[in-house]
C-alpha cells in the first residue's frame, strides 16, 4: 500500500461512526502467574514488533534486561505527536512508510533528545538502564521491506546510551542473506524470501542466539516433541475497560510454558512480537510455533509470551483503528501515548508480564555456583567485524572481564567487563581468527580464566544492490 493509499484510509476512519465494542470470547481461560523474576525478563520483534521491542524496551529499561531488535528502527522513529492534529498522524505515517523503513532514517538528534525528555518526566524508566541491557540488532543483507540504514540508525541510537564502557553488551548482525523475516535453522521460505509469512530457513538459530545473548550459555535447545504447553488465554482483561480490538489486539493471545514453569520452579519470561501480516489471523501458528523460541524454553526455564494484534480498519469493521497488517503501533494509530510507559500495547503487554510474574516467590538460582572459573564458554554468534560470546552465569559474580588474544597468540589482553554471561568483540578485522577467555569478579577478587575459545569472523559479504535477489553466502 503507498503513502497516499494509506493516507486516505485514515482520512476516512475519522469521519467513520463511533466505537462498537467486539464479540466477547468465553473460550479462552485467563494467563496464569508463574514463579518468574520480572527483573530477568527480556523482549525481542521482528519488522513492526522489532519497533514495538525498542519502545517496550525503552520504556521500561529498568525492568527488561535485553532485547532482541530483527529489521527494526530505533525508538521514536516516526515521531508521531499530538501537536499536528490529524497532520501529525499523517507525517508521522508518512515518516513510518518512508524514511523509518526504505531509509535514510530521521536523525537520531531529536529522536535521543525526545527520548530524554520522556525520562525526566518520567514517561519512560531512567534511560541510564539501557547502558545494562543485552541488546541484538539484525539486518539481512536481503532484506528488501527495511534498508540497512534504519537498523544502522538503530545501532547508532543504542551506542548512544551504552558508552565505551558497555558497548559489548550490544552485537550487530550484518552478514546473514535473510530477507526481511524472522530467521531460522531449517523451517520456513528460502532464506533470501521477502514474503508470505516472513519467516525464512537460513542454517542461523536466530531465536536461541538472541536468547544466549541475553541470558548467557543455556541447555541444549529441545528438537524433539515439546513438552511444555502452547496455551491460548484471553487478552481482553488487560485492556478492560476497552475492548481489545479498539486498541487493534485480538482477543486471543498465547504463552509456551515448560513443564518445569507449570511446576513454579524459577523461570523467566521472554516476549515475543511477531511483524505486520504474522498474526494468528493471519498466519495461524506459524510463528508461534516455528520461530525457533519454543525449542529453548523447553529446556531453559523459560515462559514465551506471544501477544497478538489484529488488522484493523474503522470503515468496515467500526472500532478498530485504522492498521490494515496488523503491525504493532509504533508511529501512533492508537493513541500519541504510543512509545511510552502509558501507550496502550505497551501498557497491555507490561500487564500481561506483571500477570506473569506475579507468583515469584523465590529468586532465580544461577548453575555453576561451585565453579571457579566461567563455565560453558562458547563462540554465539559472528558477523564479519564482531565475535559475540556467551558463558554460564557464575554464582556470585558481579562482573566478568573477556580476554582477546590472536589467532596464534599467546599473550591474551583484557578487552572489556560485563555485568552479564555475554559479550561482544566488535571492530574487528573480516575472515580473521581470534582466540577469548572469560574470568570472573565478586566485587574484589578476579578468579581464574574459563577455557580458551577460538573464532574466525566472516568474510565481508558482497554488495547486494538488489535485496531479495542476492546470493547466500553464509
């Protein structure tokens, strides 16, 4: 759909008649509460869900410790305010449509100012926590719906909050020849593919690198029958007094909860956005059940939360604001309190985690409490400039320090410390072979280096000048 096209939809949902509320379901049971640490909760999207991740995330930095971002721009992108009126809405969606995806992006200038005056008035949570968030940042070089540029802006806006002094909690992944799609082992379209259900099959684990990322090494991903549950639950409560669909969220959403969590041992929640047009009216379960999520939690103590929207448009289905895909609001179709703590997905999904988290009643209780040293390190993830790692957490730990030496080096060097189980060696040389240890600190002490891993960057990939169509070199 162009700009214009869009443009004239909106005009004609404000004239359309007043709000009906929607059907009411009695089938779906309400979200259970779980013994899980909201303080340990995590987010990641994918296209308008990857916008959502970096509000969501924004807004409540102080209680999400990482987000994975898959195609998406950095927060505040469209600008949608209330000050222009119907105007604004309608620069806003052409700012959404336009630089916010086929680039170049706005500057990030008044998007980072926006986004400080927000948190001194506190809209959104003290932007300070963002510098302890793991952060995953993906573009796939054929990717033809959102230009490299805008994830770049989303990087750049990331660096922004972190300082020297965190940048190896953020990894920025440029060398997979995904199209615009949540990436995959081995389920989905051909891995350049930029249509249908957007979910391609590229030999890349994106789920469990994001989730490794945030939450360090974890067990085994589960490949065999699941053994936890995919349960539907009613959405309706969390936006009472409103229906749902007015704030364009179906009725319906769903959770995968292990075994292990239905028997309220610790667990954590991730959240997971599907993009525009991988709904469940849409697709159906494809990407609740394929996008490679489910597979970790099984084995991880870890509850996936897959809210869901609908596709709304006021002239034929009255009530609904004007969202033909079902994407996630992130250039203001719902209100103008869109990217803030009171916006009203945001505000709905934060529900839903406190629903979640509410039956904590113990903290969570990190593996390895008896080692010495880092357990479990392992190379998670390359791109052709950066190595990312991931390493069990150590009991007791406050902080660990990564040490890089060359490929046949002996003599490593301390390269950054980290409060969390991964980091990130970025700027680095393409097709080059790096060796890494892991210590740990209590607070006084640095005990002893884990296992040496080695790593070999990628190959700088080949231009692509026209996404969709470009070979897979990895």
């Amino acid at each position: 759909m162009t700009a214009a096209k869009y443009i004239l939809r909106l005009i004609l949902a404000l004239a359309a008649p007043g709000f009906v509320p929607a059907t009411a379901r009695a089938d779906d049971p309400p979200l259970g509460a779980y013994n899980a640490e909201i303080s340990e909760s995590s987010i990641s999207g994918i296209s308008s869900g990857a916008f959502m991740a970096v509000q969501f995330a924004t807004a409540w930095s102080g209680t999400i410790n990482g987000v994975g971002v898959i195609a998406g721009g950095p927060y505040y992108c469209a600008q949608a305010t209330a000050l222009g009126g119907l105007g604004g809405n309608i620069g806003a969606i052409l700012t959404a449509t336009g630089p916010c995806m086929v680039g170049p992006p706005p500057a990030l200038e008044p998007l980072i100012k926006q986004t400080d005056d927000w948190a001194r008035a506190g809209d959104i949570d003290d932007t300070h926590h963002i510098a302890s968030q793991k952060i995953y940042v993906f573009d796939g070089y054929n990717d033809s719906v959102v230009n490299r540029t805008v994830t770049d802006a989303t990087n750049r806006f990331y660096l922004h909050y972190l300082s020297d002094q965190n940048r190896g909690n953020l990894f920025y992944q440029t060398v997979i020849g995904a199209g615009h799609s949540q990436v995959t082992l081995s389920y989905g379209l051909e891995c350049p593919e930029n249509a249908d259900y957007f979910i391609d099959r590229c030999n890349y684990d994106q789920a469990g690198i994001i989730l490794q990322h945030i939450y360090g090494a974890l067990q085994p991903r589960n490949d065999n029958q699941p053994l936890g549950k995919l349960l539907a639950f009613d959405q309706r409560e969390f936006t009472l007094p409103a229906s749902p669909a007015s704030y364009s969220l179906a009725e319906t959403g769903y959770a995968y909860v292990p075994v292990s969590c239905v028997a309220l041992e610790p667990c954590r929640v991730h959240i997971a956005l599907h993009g525009c047009k991988q709904n469940h009216d849409a697709i159906g379960d494809r990407y609740i059940q394929h996008a490679g999520y489910n597979e970790w939690a099984d084995t991880n103590h870890l509850i996936i939360l897959y809210p869901q929207t609908i596709a709304g448009d006021p002239v034929t289905n009255i009530g609904t604001p004007l969202n033909p895909y079902g994407c996630w609001d992130w250039w203001g179709y719902t209100d103008f309190n869109y990217a803030v703590k009171a916006g009203r997905q945001i505000a709905t999904i934060k529900a839903m985690l406190d629903r979640l988290t509410r039956g904590h009643v113990q903290s969570w209780v990190l593996r390895g409490a008896d080692a010495a040293a880092p357990g479990g390190l392992r190379v998670n993830d390359i791109s052709d400039t950066a190595v990312a790692l991931a390493w069990t957490p150590l009991a007791g730990a406050l902080s660990y320090t990564a040490y890089r030496a060359g490929g046949d080096d002996q003599n490593f060097a301390g390269i950054g410390t980290v409060a969390g189980p991964s980091f990130t060696d970025a700027g680095l040389s393409s097709a080059t072979s790096y060796r890494y240890k892991v210590t740990a600190n209590d607070g006084g002490n640095e005990g002893p280096a884990s296992p040496v891993v080695m790593a070999t960057t990628a190959p700088v990939p080949p231009p692509c000048p026209a996404p969709g169509s470009c070979p897979v070199a990895r």
